[in-house]
C-alpha cells in the first residue's frame, strides 16, 4: 500500500512511518519542517499541497496539527487556521490525486469534559463542555470532513487518540512527566490522584492508524488504553521502576478529572487492541536515550 503522512516529522508521525514500513507500506512524508530524503518539506496549507501527494497514493494519514491547547489557546487564529483551513486544504489535495482514504487525526480532547462513565463515538458533542480552542478545532475539522464524504471524499477515516505517551524529549504527557519527577524528585505536588485518561503508548497509536488502512465510507473511532490509568498509577508505577518513595501531596483530592473513551469498537472492527500495559510503556522512557537526555 502506498501512503502519505502529513506531520511526517512530529512524535506519532515519525512511529508510524516506522511502523508502516515495517509493513511492507510505501510511505513519503510530508512536514513543515525538513525531514529524511523520502520527506517533502511543505505547509499543509500550502496552495500545492497535491504536487506533494504521488499519483496512486492509496491514503493519505493527516496527523499534521497544533496539538498543544496552550498553543491553540494562546494563537486560536492560527490554531483554526492550521487545524481546520489546513484539513480542508489535505481534503482538497486527496480529492485532486485521487486519493482513495483520508485518515484523520482527531483526539480525545472533543468529549470535553463529560460527566457520562465512558465516552463513545455516536456520543452526541456538547460544544459548551469542550475545555479549549484544541477541542474546538479537532470537532469542527470532523464536522467538516464528514460533510465532504460522500461528496468529495469517498472515505474518511476519523481517529480519536487517547492521551499519548512515548519516549520523547519534549512535548510531554502527565505520563511522562510524572515519571520524571518520581525519578528525581523529592516531593511532587499534585491535583487528584484519582485524576484519569485511558492513556495509550504511542507504539499502540501506530498499530491503530495501520489497522484503519483501507477502511470505506465515513468512519470514526476510539484509539484509546483498553482500562482508565489515574495518575496515582502512574506515580506507584514509577516509583517501583525507580526504586523511589517522593512525598506526595494532593492539593485538590475531591476534584478528579476522568475522560474514559471506549475502544470497543476499534476492537471489534479494526481487530486492533492495545499492546503496551503502563509498565511496559514508562520502561520504554526509562531505556530511551533522548528521554534520558532530556532528564
């Protein structure tokens, strides 16, 4: 199969086009920023955005975004611009070259803050309960991919990944972070132990976005951990992996925030079930070089 990855250079982008070519995938990338020597540097939003796109692509991978809400919080312009102008821009450029599937990459982040136990893809989205411009944008991207297919795209594939965590040198989750501190901290102040996300490693994000090739029609998903991690998991974990003991204090033990985004039906249509339990996942940080330098 032969794709291409917008956001070819960022930390999903880079794991999946790994991932991909292990498969026996084609794969050229697409960043902004330069990458290797199969990589086209180019804006999304740039007007030749199909020049890009080799002719008998058979999908295309849309994970180019601004993806941090403090970001998006503090440019909402250029948030809207890059995250929704930009897929529309992906969208037009898959309908010129004929691609045959856009999968897009959506997030968690659209169920907002949800008080239902579990969130599920026909979940109805409540625009008030978002919690920023990052929500706003991944939702209104969706909204407008849905409107294009059937009428210009004949297949598009919407992914909402979990929370994201890997060994990275920056740009980190509360998972990685948490494992930082625990490693070299004394103390860690923190909100709710009891605070949750199904979070998922980025190995399990890569196998997901593989297991969507090829799927038809309109099409949205959950790419989520199979169980709810609370942070104080991820701090009991990290200390045994460590062999440390900080001090921890809650500062809002009462006030736990949970989103819990249901995988089952990636499980039961995509066949896909993530693989990399918390352990495993944070030993990955521990082994990794770049996350070692960070620290």
């Amino acid at each position: 199969m032969r794709i291409a990855i917008t956001g070819s250079q960022s930390f999903i982008g880079r794991r999946f086009s790994a991932v991909a070519r292990e498969a026996g995938c084609s794969v050229i990338g697409i960043d902004s920023m330069a990458g290797g020597p199969a990589d086209v540097q180019m804006d999304i939003r740039d007007e030749t955005l199909a020049s890009a796109i080799p002719l008998g692509t058979d999908a295309v991978v849309h994970l180019a975004a601004i993806s941090r809400d403090g970001d998006c919080r503090n440019d909402p312009r250029a948030a809207f611009d890059v995250n929704v102008t930009g897929t529309l821009n992906v969208a037009r450029a898959c309908r010129e070259r004929g691609v045959a599937q856009l999968i897009f990459a959506s997030s968690e982040w659209v169920y907002g803050n949800s008080a239902s136990a579990v969130q599920r893809e026909d979940d109805a989205i409540e625009i008030a309960q978002l919690g920023g411009e990052y929500a706003l944008t991944k939702i209104t991207a969706e909204r407008a991919l849905a409107f294009a297919c059937p009428r210009d795209l004949a297949n598009v594939t919407v992914l909402r990944f979990g929370i994201v965590y890997g060994p990275r040198p920056a740009n980190w989750s509360a998972v990685e972070s948490l494992f930082d501190k625990v490693g070299r901290a004394d103390s860690i102040s923190i909100g709710s132990l009891a605070s949750a996300r199904r979070f998922v490693h980025v190995d399990d994000i890569a196998t997901g976005i593989l297991a969507a090739l090829g799927r038809t029609g309109f099409e949205i998903y959950n790419v989520s951990g199979d169980t709810l991690v609370t942070l104080g998991d991820i701090i009991e974990t990290s200390s045994r992996i460590h062999g440390t003991a900080p001090a921890i204090t809650e500062t809002q033990p009462a006030n736990a925030s949970v989103r819990n985004p249901d995988n089952a039906k990636a499980a039961a249509i995509l066949g896909w079930h993530p693989r990399v339990d918390l352990e495993t996942g944070l030993r990955s940080l521990q082994h990794d070089r770049s996350f070692a330098a960070a620290t």
